[in-house]
C-alpha cells in the first residue's frame, strides 16, 4: 500500500485539499537593528514601526519571540489578496508559536474576510531549534493570544507537539515535519479544503519534501539552511490534492526569488510565490539572478546574516 493512500484511506475525499505553507513577514529585530527593544523601553514600550503588542509574562521575551514590523503586518495582508485573487480562500488554519507567525496568519485571515477561522497554534510548525544557538524559546501562552481580540486563537485546540525540543537538529527537524503535515493532512482529507499554514523559511523545504513526491529522496540536513535562505518574507508555497487520483501538484510558480546567482529549474525549486511577481515561463526560469544591489538581495543578506548567527 502506498504512502499517501495509507494516509488517505480508502474512501474517496469530497473535495480537493490544498495546503498552503507561508513564510512570516518582515520581522523587527532584523528590520530596525539589535537595540529595537531597548529603545522601544526608552519609549514607553511603543515604537511606530511596530504595531501594538500583545500582553506577555515579561516584556523582555520580546527580544527572543520577535514581532512583526508595520511593513511585515502589510506584506502579510498583500499575501491574503494575492492567495484570494488567485482562488484561494481559507478554510483552516494553523501557525507557529511565534508572535510573528501569528500575527502573519492574523493579517492574511483578516484581508480575506476570514477572521472566524480560528488559528490553532501548533508547535511542530517552529523552525529548527539548532540555529537558534541555546537560546530561550519563549512565546507568548495561546491562552494570553486567546483573550486578545485583535487574534482568533482557538483556545481548544491540542497541539501535536506539546512545545519545542531544543536538542532537536536538522535531521530530527525533518522527521518532525512530515509527522505533522501527515497528521494536518488526515485530519481533513474527508471535507478537503484550503489549510494554511503559517511558519518559517526552513518550513517550505521540510514540510513539502514528502507531498513533492522527494519521499524516498532524503532531505539533506546540511543543506537546510541554504533551503531557508531562499526564502524571503512572506514566501509561499502551495500544494494542491487531486481529488479523484489524490496525487500531489506543485504548482507551477508565478514568482521565485532566486538564490544568490543560482541557475534555477524546475527539477531543483520548490515554487515559491511572492506578493507581486511576474509569471515565470520554463524559458526564463533559469535567468533569475538578483542583482548584488537589489533590495531584494539585501533582504536575504539579512536573513543569511540571522541564520547563520543562530546557527553558530
């Protein structure tokens, strides 16, 4: 028997599945620099890059947990018209325990109309504890985002990981991740449905491998974090469940922000989907370069910069 239909069972689902996995958007500490939270204290606790924050036990877990900026809540909305103009309404959610993914969710939720869809928090959606380089994984407790109006937690929900094991590698981050998008996918592959998931850079690559049909294929732990990298704010990926032959589709990608001078195609990508991009024929998928002076590209040398600081 195969993978997914021991997944799926034997009964015919009602609809398709569609999976859709987000990286969050512009993060604060990478944005404004390692003193933001300093100066956001000098301040009274307000910065007007950011938006209001949510209550925590103590406000210094905010240099662990960070939230989004101003410009990352807005990228995070862009994503949610951008995912409805292309027919994507969502019907599920799930994020990360990180402030920055809920948020993210939140504002996609919102721009679609959607902010009944309850977001259930799952900690199995947090990126690789070892690039975080032994530091604290605090995050603001669902029963404080729940009694926060701005967010539509779902207080009831049990999360398939109780938290987040920080001896965990890249390998065991692997394993972590199909368990979970195995376990996300049965639990609606009767009503079907589209399901986001709002995560991290390194997400896209390790919850993917398995429904890109790379399951006999291992993921290469040392290469994750160049997967990540790829990956700027608000990166998404979607993958669709046919309903009558419940194969997996990745679809083909409207926009791929290259890796740094990477000749790309379509057997070495995951397609990745920004806000606004231009349709990518298989003629031109190999001539995406990002210019060393591109906003773009300094975006990722900061993201290279954050990884490879955890990662130390």
């Amino acid at each position: 028997m195969s993978f997914f239909r021991r997944i799926f069972g034997g009964n015919q689902p009602n609809d398709n599945l569609r999976i859709i996995i987000t990286r969050h958007g512009e993060r604060a500490d990478l944005a404004l620099g390692k003193q933001w939270l300093n100066k956001m204290l000098q301040n009274g606790g307000q910065d007007p890059r950011i938006p209001p924050l949510a209550q925590r036990p103590q406000f210094r877990d905010w240099y662990y947990d960070p939230p989004l900026t101003i410009d990352g809540e807005h990228q995070s909305a862009n994503v949610g018209q951008k995912l409805l103009q292309m027919g994507y309404q969502i019907d599920y959610c799930y994020s990360s325990p990180a402030y920055r993914s809920v948020q993210t969710a939140t504002k996609i939720l919102e721009s679609q109309g959607r902010k009944t869809v309850p977001i259930n928090i799952e900690p199995g959606l947090f990126e690789c504890p070892s690039w975080y380089a032994g530091k604290p994984f605090v995050f603001v407790p669902p029963e404080y985002l729940a009694a926060d109006r701005r967010f539509n937690v779902n207080p009831g929900y049990t999360p398939l990981y109780s938290g987040v094991d920080p001896t965990e590698d890249e390998r065991v981050y692997y394993r972590r991740s199909r368990h979970l998008i195995r376990e996300i996918i049965r639990a609606h592959k009767h009503q079907g449905g589209t399901v986001l998931l709002s995560a991290h850079g390194g997400s896209i690559e390790a919850v993917t491998r398995g429904l890109r049909g790379l399951r006999h294929r291992r993921g290469r732990p040392e290469h994750l974090i160049q997967e990540a990298l790829r990956v700027d704010y608000c990166n998404f990926a979607i993958l669709e469940r046919d309903a009558r032959t419940r194969d997996w589709i990745v679809r083909l990608p409207e926009a791929h922000n290259a890796p740094y001078g990477a000749e790309l195609t379509r057997q070495s990508i995951i397609p990745l989907y920004g806000i606004s991009t231009r349709h990518i024929t298989p003629q031109t998928v190999g001539q995406l370069r990002p210019h060393p002076s591109s906003h773009s590209h300094r975006r990722r040398h900061r993201h290279q910069n954050q990884y490879h600081h955890h990662h130390r």
